[in-house]
C-alpha cells in the first residue's frame, strides 16, 4: 500500500447516507486537527477574563476606602464629606486640593513620631533577624539537651494569643524598671517564633555537604554561619524583617500599654491620641495622619513581596 493511500484511509472513513430513494456509500472527511496542548480554548478564556474581572472588582472595593483616605487627606477638612453622603465617586479625588492636613500633624509633632516608630521597627528587625537565624541554626544543625522540649514551646508560643502573655509580660517589664523606655518596646520582640521557624526550616534543607566541607578547610561555626549559610538565605531575611518591621509599625496596644510617655509615642499611638485630642473634628489631621501609617507598610511590602512568597513556599515543613 503506498504512502499516499494510506494517508487517505486515515483522514477519511467510509459512512453510508440514506436518501429517499436508494442507498450511498461515500467517502466522507474527517477531521484529524487535535487540540494543542499549549493551546487556550475560547471556554477558558472566557473563564480567565470572568476571573480577572471578579478580582478587579474585589480589589476596586478593597482599596476605595484607602484611596477615599488618601484624598481626604489632600483636601480641606469643611469638604471632607462633601461627596460622600450619598456616595460618589467624586470623593476619590480631592475637592480643594492642600497641604494643610499634613502641615497640621508635623507641628503636632508628627515627625518625631515617626522616627520613634522607625527606630524602634529598624532596631527590632536587626536584633531580630540575628536572633533568629543563630537560633534557627542551631534547632537545624546542633543536637543538645532539651532541644525537643525547646522547639515545641517555640511552636506552642506561635499558637497562644497575644493577649494571653500581655500581662506577664508588662509585669516582667515593670519588675525590671523599663516602663517608659526603649528597652521596653524593643526586647520583647526580638525573640520572634515565626522567625526561629522560618530559618530552622530553611537551614535544614540546606545540604549537610556544604557544612562538612566548610568544617573540613578549617571555618568555625561562626565563618559557616555568617560567611556560607546566612548569605543563601536572603528570602527568610526579607521576610522576617517585613514580618517583624511590620509589627512593630502596627503595634498599639502593647506601646500604649508600657510607654505611655510622649517622648516615646509610635505611630498608631500617635493616630489615636490626635482622633481623641481633636474630638473627631479635625479629620484632613486624621486623615493625613492614617494614610502616612498606611502608605509606608505598603511601599515596605510591594517591592519585596517576591522575596516574602519565595520564603514562605520554600521554607516548607520539614521535620
């Protein structure tokens, strides 16, 4: 058989059409086109372009109460709620664009706050990140007593709530003189348990390998540390200082709770004392106020949110 009739059995096939009056049998051709694999279908495009649509929307109705925040911000406070009893969109954009509010909260002092709040994320997350990956090394590649024991109150302090070890801890800091102080605001956060865990499990999967070659040529621990391992895990520290910075910027309850005193007054402090100091009447200093607390964690997160989504998919649960 030769080739060309053998390409024609196999795009064609023999099917019988009944007519009014006799019986034919014809060759009929058959479509042999077969879906690509790389190829989209016109069903799943729609699904796609449905899909981004819903999450437009979702992230539309997410950020419009910022961005009314922001604007607010811009405007006078006589036209603050101008467009937004009823609705409209016109109260996304400022109605008399100034500076006013934020020339307000800096000759409240709104400066210093933030230095204050800068310093004591900047101070925590360094302390931190040491803390945490000698600490992560060590449950990763030493065996000493009690290691177990130790690892499981790390994992069991991730579970209890905040709330429970407030008054513990305000007490443990009042027994030791450092209400209103700097101590106070930073110590307790530097022993991070989400920190521990995340370099423990991204040292672990590091090849024993390369320690043991290190150790051979003569480097101590430190040297394997700081000068082999550490530096393969720029992922987990960027995470655990957008992790730790972050919750020190956002920190309320505990600032207010052990340093009260202006001197040492944080950002979210800062924001609820002038709505209370104001009487809710000043609302372009509110405003102005609440959209620096919320841009700076934002333009934090943005650029270095690959490295954050990198650690936590990589870090894994290894045992």
């Amino acid at each position: 058989m030769s080739t060309n009739q053998s390409r024609h059995q196999l795009q064609t096939r023999e099917t019988t059409v009944i007519t009014a009056d006799n019986t034919d049998t014809r060759p009929v051709a058959l479509s042999t086109t077969r879906h690509q694999p790389g190829a989209t279908r016109p069903g799943e495009r729609m699904l796609a372009t449905l899909l981004y649509v819903l999450l437009i929307v979702m992230a539309l109705i997410v950020l419009a109460p910022l961005e009314w925040i922001m604007a607010s911000s811009f405007t006078t406070r006589e036209t603050v709620w101008a467009n937004v009893l009823p609705f409209s969109w016109r109260a996304l954009l400022p109605e008399e664009f100034t500076l006013a509010g934020y020339r307000g909260i800096f000759a409240e002092g709104f400066g210093r706050v933030i230095l204050n709040t800068m310093f004591v994320g900047l101070t925590t997350t360094v302390l931190s990140v040491i803390v945490g990956s000698t600490a992560g090394f060590a449950f990763a590649r030493f065996d000493f007593p009690g290691k177990t024991v130790l690892w499981v109150l790390i994992l069991l302090s991730l579970m209890v709530p905040y709330e429970a070890t407030v008054i513990p801890a305000y007490t443990l800091v009042n027994n030791l003189g450092w209400t209103n102080s700097w101590q106070a605001l930073i110590v307790p956060a530097v022993a991070n348990g989400t920190v521990i865990f995340l370099f423990r499990q991204f040292f672990a999967e590091i090849p024993q390998d390369l320690i043991d070659a290190a150790r051979l040529d003569g480097a101590a621990w430190s040297r394997v540390l700081v000068g082999i391992v550490l530096p393969l895990t720029k992922p987990v520290v960027v995470t655990s200082a957008i992790i730790v910075f972050l919750a020190q910027w956002n920190s309320f309850f505990w600032p207010m709770l052990v340093a009260p005193a202006e001197e040492y007054r944080v950002v979210q402090v800062a924001v609820s004392i002038l709505g209370v100091q104001q009487e809710l009447r000043y609302w372009d200093l509110l405003f102005a106020s609440a959209t620096i607390a919320a841009v700076v964690p934002l333009a934090l997160v943005l650029p270095l949110q690959k490295y954050y989504v990198s650690s936590i998919t990589g870090s894994g649960l290894k045992g």
